[in-house]
C-alpha cells in the first residue's frame, strides 16, 4: 500500500515529473538522523518543532507523522518562491484531496545532519516553517520526551520487537502499548480512543497527530452519540468540546480535557485527532511503520490516608529525577478498530486549597521564601497548619495522596514533581515543569532561582509553575523571565534575568488563583502583584475549561440579538 501510495503521489506531479526524493531505499534516509536527540523549540504547550537550516536560513522545522507530503512555507523564500516544477494531489486527514505546487528546496538541514528532501508542497502560512511529512519521517521512531523536551530518532522496529521490549516488568515506569493501524487513502496512523462526557461517549479510530497541540473531534458523529459542545455566540458554528475524558487503552488517557470541534470532518475512516495534549502525558515512542505508540510513565501509588498538607518542601532530587527513568512494565493497549476502555474514575486523592493569599515559604534547607509578605515567615509545619485549616489550627481531615516511584522505583510524594532546566540558543534560560500524579484541585511549584555562582538568588520576586485540576502527567514550559514581563513587572523581569538556574522549592495545593491554565507567574513581594504566562487552549491563550453544569442550549432570542460576534 505504502509503494502504491507514493507512485500515485509522482504520478500526479504534472511538469518535469516526480523529483520527489521518497524512492531511495530505507538506509539512506534513516542514516542521517537515526540516534540523535535534538530539543524541542521552547513553547508552553508540546510541539513537536525542532530546529533546521534551509540552505543559510534558520528555519522551525515541525514533524508531522500524519502529512503525506512535505511542506514549505512561501515566507521562507526571500524574493518569492522558486517556479514550481508541477503539482501534486495529495488527501487530507480530514476528508478529500487537495493539490500543491512544488518547488525545489536549497539543502536542508536538522540537527546537523542532512535531510533528503529536494522538492516540497508550498503551504500558505504566514511564517516561515519546513513540515517534515510521512514521506521522510516514516522510517524512523520518535520518543518524545515531555519534561526533557526532547525527540529522539531511531530506526522503525517491527511490532513484535516492541512486544519483546515491553514485556519485563519494571519497579518505575508503567509502559502501555497501543497498536496504530494505518489508513487505507492516505496511509497516516490510526489508533483507536474514548471520547466520554457524562453518559454520552463516542469510541472509533482517530489519526495520531503531532502537529497540532490540540485535539480534535469531529463535530456531526460526536453529536450523533450525546456529545454536546461549549456554547458560542450566536449563529457562530461549535468550536470546542469540554468532555470528562479521552482514553486510548483502559484508564490510559486525560481526564478532563478542552478540544477543538471539526465541523468540517468528512473522513470515512477517523472521528478526528489526537494530538499532545493527550499523548504528550506520557514519555511516548510513535512508530507508525512499526505500527505502535508505546506510552511510558512514572508509576504510582495511593498512600494510605494521613492529614491533608498545604505545602511541601521539595528538595534537589526532584530535579529531572523523573524524567530519567528506564524501564517497561506490562502493557495495556487496544487495537486501533477496537472496543472502548472503560470510563476512568475521578483522579483520588483530595485536598484542601490554601485560603487567601500565599503563605511565606521556607524550604528545610534555608532556601528563600517563595512569597513573602510582612512579617516573620513561617516554618514549613506552620503555613502547613495554615493551608489546612483556614483558623490556623490543624485539620483533622484524613485525605489519601498519591505517590510517585522514582528512578529506583521508591515511592514517595516527592517524586511527583519533575524540572528540568536549559538554556535556549539566544542565552535565555526556559523551564519545564512536570507533576506526574492527579492534582484534583491543582497545584503550584515554587522555584528558586540560582545564579552563575550557584547561589541563591533574592530578587524580591517569587517565582513559579501554577497547574489546573486535572489527571497526571501535565507539563508546561517557560522562559524565565518572559519577554512580556520586562513591561509588567520591569523590576522583577531584570531580576530575574540574572538567574541562570532554577531547583524546585516548594508545592501547594491548589492553583494559583491569577492563572486559569498550565502557566508560569511571578508574584512582585512589594505590591503582591502577580503575572502569568499561560499555555494556549482550543479556547484561546490561557483561557481556562468552563465548569459544565449542565448541557449546551441554543441562547434564547432576545440573547442572541444582545451578543457580540466574534471579530471577523
């Protein structure tokens, strides 16, 4: 199929034929970047964008699995683009086929290492990108790294190589293992999923994505089985789902989640994607040659119930200690045409948010305060009793916590929390934060900034990571400081700018109030002012999923009239 597929591809190159470099043999295309480890571009949500040189010219290179045909963008030719040698007619994952003009490309480049693509679609996107598609990613495995931000290339193995690798049980990791089919047009990936929201649930085949953060759903089959959407302004056509879980194997998935509603979805073999912001909770190795989406994550247990705690003073072996675990266990996977998994509990594991305004923090290890606010700070016991129990006293409520297995496979609630630090190529500094259990009412990880001695910094900022409720896994990535804080809070963006490394300090639960989503803040001590950076949503930048009461209506005619309509 896939041979047949890529003649048809050439065929349909009018002109000076098919200059297509995709019938070279496998070893000469996986050569180049098998074994490399390259970084992800820093941005809050997972996206699988690398960096790459088209001839002299720095160029974000995105990886698509699910595209048949490379891409080049017309911005990233200086004096407008090369004559196009032809066209080709290639189909979309969302239905029908569309054609592109071909042009030839200047050498490219990723990771040092050179790329065989010598043509490419032109796409209409404004920036300058290079999508590397099926025709150069299929004979290599992605292992995408979340907390590392990281991909790392190998060669396609067959299934039964990966059954063999995630057999052994592991004292660490849980390992999942997810069969992809692939679709008999347009050849891309498929995997089977659970859409659930309330009584309604929608199970079928959706094609594995990795260019988009966002999910999918394909708007007339998820209404036809219960599914509603958020309400829009009137007459404006559905665009988000807020549904009560996605799973792709039992108990394997997000829980809850925001996502896109396709109204235009005409594909007769898929009901949408699956992008990052469902298998990016996992360490994950898409081989859609291999026919397998491996899905590794830290295990974990329910304690047994002990007295709730505000905070937690997290120590230096936190630090990337999760991220680097090896290892399989049992898998749990279910084919791509195959049944629905069962719907997922509520994550376990309540606790009562710190009332009003944040404590003073201090670590055990004399770190400096998180927040502070006027007056002595407390100890690590006291804003416990505090965050406990609004009068001060202690709580008597016995709630059970989860506990993450480290690299050794100890369990601990230490080991839910994961950062890794690195600098990016223009000497800024970004962060990424993991938390590896549910959070039932979120959670925020303090930092402490470091500088170039290894001493701790006082920049009379507190800094951080803030995490909505949600299932484990959840990651965000952010500069320290962000560009746009050199014009909110001036004083701490220069502060904080002397800061070349970050340790994680302390955890509370609860969210930070002034962040809806996944975000980094930072909180000037003088003013108590806080601002957030905030990773995007099927619902805009940072705007957090809407508490769903009940199902979506049609607003009522005098409504509709008094409405603003969404610019245009």
């Amino acid at each position: 199929m896939r041979g047949a597929f890529l003649l048809w591809l050439c065929l349909g190159v009018v002109g000076s034929g098919c200059h297509r470099e995709v019938a070279s043999g496998p070893s000469s295309r996986t050569e180049g970047l098998v074994g490399r480890t390259l970084p992800l571009l820093a941005s809050p949500a997972l996206r699988l964008t690398v960096a790459g040189k088209l001839g002299t010219r720095t160029v974000p290179v995105v990886l698509d699995v699910a595209r048949p045909l490379s891409m080049v963008s017309q911005e990233c030719f200086e004096g407008g683009i090369p004559p196009p040698e032809g066209t080709v007619r290639a189909p979309e994952i969302a239905g029908g086929f569309r054609a592109w003009p071909v042009v030839p490309l200047p050498a490219l480049t990723v990771g040092g290492a050179s790329v065989p693509l010598r043509t490419a679609g032109v796409s209409g996107e404004k920036p300058c990108s290079v999508t590397l598609g099926s025709d150069v990613l299929e004979p290599y495995a992605l292992t995408v790294d979340p907390l590392r931000r990281e991909v790392t290339f190998t060669a396609s193995r067959s299934r039964e190589a990966y059954v063999a690798e995630t057999s052994a049980s592991d004292a660490a990791r849980e390992v999942h293992r997810v069969e992809l089919s692939r679709e008999p047009v347009g050849d891309w990936p498929l995997l089977a999923a659970r859409v659930a929201q309330g009584e309604s649930e929608l199970t079928g085949p959706f094609v594995l994505s990795t260019r988009e953060p966002f999910s999918r759903l394909a708007l007339g089959p998820a209404e036809a089985q219960g599914l509603q959407p958020l309400e829009t302004a009137a007459n404006l056509p559905p665009r988000t789902f807020a549904v009560d879980s996605v799973d792709v194997a039992e108990g394997v998935g997000v829980r809850p989640l925001v996502v896109e509603a396709a109204g235009r979805w005409d594909s007769p073999s898929s009901l949408g994607r699956l992008g990052p912001d469902v298998w990016g909770r996992f360490t994950a190795t898409l081989d859609a040659k291999g026919g397998v989406l491996v899905l590794r994550r830290p295990r974990v247990l329910a304690s047994e119930a002990s007295a709730s705690r505000g905070t937690e003073a997290l120590g230096p072996d936190n630090v990337e200690s999760v991220g680097r675990m090896q290892g399989s266990s049992p898998d749990s996977g279910i084919a791509s045409g195959g049944g629905a998994s069962s719907k997922g509990a509520r994550p376990d594991g309540l606790s009562t948010p710190a009332p009003g305004p944040v404590a003073a923090l201090e670590d055990t290890h004399d770190a400096a305060p998180a927040v502070s606010r006027p007056g002595p700070a407390a100890t690590p016991s006291e804003v416990s009793r505090e965050a406990s129990s609004p009068s001060g006293a202690p709580s008597s409520r016995l709630t059970p916590r989860q506990r993450c297995a480290d690299a050794h496979g100890v369990f601990s609630e230490e080991a839910c929390y994961g950062l890794h630090v690195r600098r990016e190529p223009d000497g800024t500094v970004s962060v990424v934060g993991a938390v590896f259990r549910d959070l039932p009412e979120g959670g925020r990880v303090h930092l402490e900034p470091v500088g170039a001695e290894g001493q701790r910094l006082e920049p009379g900022c507190a800094v951080g990571l803030s995490f909505p409720a949600t299932s484990r896994g959840l990651t965000t990535q952010h500069r320290l400081p962000w560009p746009s804080l050199a014009q909110s809070l001036p004083a701490c963006h220069a502060a904080l700018t002397q800061a070349k490394d970050f340790r994680l300090s302390l955890y509370e639960e609860a969210r930070q109030p002034e962040c809806p989503t996944a975000c980094a803040f930072v909180t000037e001590t003088a003013t108590r002012r806080t601002v957030c950076e905030c990773q995007p949503t099927p619902l805009g930048e940072g705007v957090a999923a809407p508490s769903r009461k009940k199902t979506s209506r049609e607003p009522p005619p005098e409504e509709r009239e008094l409405e603003p309509e969404d610019p245009r």
